[in-house]
C-alpha cells in the first residue's frame, strides 16, 4: 500500500499548455510540486520492517534521498523544521526517518593511521545497511538536514533508540571517517564498505556529501566539525583521481576507480564523476580559482554536448538524472551561474522539466535498471528534484574569477561573495 497524496495538479496541467520555451520559475515550480507528490504517494506504507520506506530493493539509499528531498522543500517553503504539522509531507518525513533509524547498525571504530576518527570517544560507529556507504553518506544528508538535534528517535528495537538526532550523525560523521581508505592509489577515497581497500569516486561522492550536510550551519547541516584528517586525506584522492592536463580528451576529467581506466569497452571519465569531483574539491577547501578546479569545469565545459551516459561511448549529462545531480552539486557548490558561455542550470532544468512524466514522476535511466537496483523511478525522481531544488552545500568563494581563459573565452562568472543559501 502506497500514499496518495495531490499537490499542484492544476497548475501542472496549466503549464502543460503554454508553449515549448526555456523552463522558467513557474514551470520548475509546477514540476516540483508534483514529482513531491508523486514521490509521497510511492513511500511504503503497510504495516511492518518496510514501512516509511521507498521501493522494493536498496531502500536505505532510495528513502534517504526521499526524505532529504522533503526536509529542503520544507525549508525553502518558509518552515524551521520539516514536522511542523503545517508542512504537507511532515509525516512523509517523519515516518521515513524511523524507517532509517530502524536499519542503523553500531560498528566498533578505533584510531586509523591518519589519526582519530572517534570524535565523541564512545568507540562506536552508526552505519546503514550493514556499512554501506552509498546509504550511509545518504543517511546522513537525511537526519542533518532535520534541523532538530535535540530530537529523540522514538523506535524501539533501534540500535540508536533513545538517541538525539545530533548523536546519531556524530557516530555516522564517526564511522565515515573510520571507513576513509588510508593506503594505496585509493588514499582519501571511499568504496563500497568499511572493508574496500579500492576507492571510487561515486561512493566517494556520497560520503563527502554527507559529511558536507553534516558539516553545515543550519538549517541544512548540525554545523559539525569534521575531523581534519579526513579532509588532509580526500586531497590525495583528489589529486589521484584527476586526470592530468596532457592535451588527451580527458583533461581535469574525474574516473571512477582510477584516473582513466583504458578497460575496453569501459570508460569511466564522464560528467557523472567529475561532478562529484568539484564538490569533493569545495570540500575540501580549493576555490574557485584553484587550477584543479579550473581543470574540472573545462572538463565540463569541453564535454556538455556529450549526447548521453553508456558504456563504451559518451557520457555527458543528458538523459542521466544522477549526471545531472553530480553537476549541479559541483557547479552550485561554487555559486558559479555560467561555465563558459552555458547558462548550465537553464540547460539541466529545461532538460528535467521537459522529461518530466505525467503522473509527476521521471523516466527510470541507467541507475533505476542497475543490478540490484530495481526499475521503480524512485532514483530518477529524487535526483531530478534535487537538482531543481539546488540541493548541495556551498563555500565562501570570490567574485568574478576569470576561468582559465586560455581555454574558455568567457569569464567564470559567480554570485556575491560569501556563503549564500542553498
């Protein structure tokens, strides 16, 4: 049994008429109001271990990007916290958030070689799903974003039962940084679990935005501290999976294991990675005028018009929902509005508005029909109104920094300077 749930319908059938043109505030607002609703009326709600959940299979990871979808949309809609009983979805929240807390799993952790992981010195780490990172770096964007720190999870039988909301994202902040790989190429890189000693730079992706909420100031983030190491560390991955400006295709682009795997039939350099790369750098600390960063955008910049995401073959943005999340995080990361000549969100959201499905929902792509996965459209749809929401964390940047114009002809053209709201 799923949720029904209306909101925005009219409007939604209003814009359907206008005429074919660029997705303006209005539009993206009618595509937002009812992929929400189609996204509410998916959450599993019959009663047993599944219920405040989303889809069939992997649904840690599907209902933490739900309900970090629900908490921004609270806020952007003018309420402190996403369970004033005023918001549509506070129980689509509510609900989804004890789903998750249910699947938390305590871990010993203990000092690592780059130094101490266990910053509140209770020798325990809380991950879902077993110690998945994909899900735990996900879990932790969903209860950091809840603006309640001093909230008590209320669900019994709960390894973190009892627990305030702001203890549950120390000990997931804690185990993230336990499971940071400290050896080999995959240095600073996060993998699958606790256990990887090969990092990729799509889990890595996931942890670092975790701990990027976790690391803001309200009402996006509990404005933890993060352990330093773990920042000292990721600038060895970064500086890894980066590949080197050498005149090849794939300058300042990002792989997925490794810098530029030559696998036949396997290309891993694509927008996808090098999105999450940007984040990663902004995290990190690099600004926009940081070569590296420069790098990147150029990257970007040279492979837009990249018809598609397959292997072998291009892998740009277009079709691919994640791509498109991975992107605007990076870009938004920096407040930049134009990489070289491209208006880049005019472009993202034309594209996720005029895909957008008439029960409100998104196309599955490639990652809904993953192994394992499952084709539900649950993915497709978070990552779409993530992206339109702008849902990403950002740093104090400067203004007016000219992207390496020997290679972009315009300047890098970013917002007022500071921290602004995402």
């Amino acid at each position: 049994m799923k949720r029904t749930i209306l909101f925005g319908m009219v409007l939604a059938v209003l814009v359907m008429w206008l005429p074919a043109r660029a997705a303006d505030e209005v539009a993206i607002q009618a595509a937002i109001d009812n992929g929400l609703a189609w996204l509410a009326s998916q959450q599993n709600v019959t009663p047993g271990p599944d219920y405040g959940s989303w889809g069939e299979l992997k649904k840690d990871g599907k209902t933490g990007l739900a309900v970090k979808k629900f908490e921004h949309d609270a806020f952007l809609r003018g309420y402190d916290n996403p369970f004033d009983p005023a918001y549509l979805y506070h129980d689509v929240v509510q609900h989804g958030l004890n789903y998750l807390f249910a699947r938390m799993s305590t871990h010993a952790i203990g000092v690592e070689p780059a130094g101490d992981p266990d910053t509140d010195g209770d020798g325990i780490g809380v991950a879902l799903d077993g110690g998945d990172t994909y899900e735990t770096g996900i879990g932790l964007m969903a209860v950091a974003e809840s603006n309640t720190p001093d909230r008590i999870v209320d669900v019994p039988g709960s390894a973190v039962d009892g627990w305030t909301y702001y203890d549950v994202a120390v000990d997931i902040m804690n185990y993230l940084a336990w499971s940071q790989i400290n050896t080999g190429n995959g240095r600073g890189a996060w993998g699958y679990d606790e256990s990887s000693v090969v990092g990729d730079n799509s889990n890595s992706g996931y942890a670092i935005l975790g701990l990027g909420f976790a690391q803001a100031a309200p009402p996006e983030g509990f404005g933890m501290t993060i352990p330093a190491f773990v920042k000292d560390e990721l600038d060895f991955w970064i500086a890894y999976i980066q590949n080197p400006v050498d005149g090849d295709q794939f300058d300042g682009g990002s792989g997925y294991f490794a810098p530029n795997d030559t696998t036949p039939g396997y290309q891993t350099v694509n927008c996808l990675n090098t999105g999450n790369l940007i984040h990663e750098m902004a995290f990190y600390g690099d600004v926009v005028g940081t070569p590296r960063v420069q790098d990147a955008i150029d990257y970007l910049v040279r492979h837009w018009g990249d018809p598609g995401y397959a292997w072998p073959g291009p892998q740009g943005w277009h079709g691919n929902y994640q791509a498109m999340f991975t992107v605007m995080k990076g870009l938004e990361a920096y407040q930049v509005d134009m990489i070289d000549a491209i208006d880049w969100f005019d472009e993202l959201s034309d594209s996720i508005v005029g895909t957008q499905n008439m029960d409100g929902s998104w196309p599955s792509d490639v990652w809904d029909s993953w192994p394992g996965v499952g084709g539900d459209r649950i993915l497709s749809t978070s990552w779409a109104l993530l992206t339109l929401q702008k849902v990403t964390t950002v740093i104090e940047i400067a203004v007016d920094v000219d992207i390496k114009p020997t290679s972009c002809p315009n300047p890098l053209n970013t917002k007022s300077n500071g921290v602004l709201p995402i």
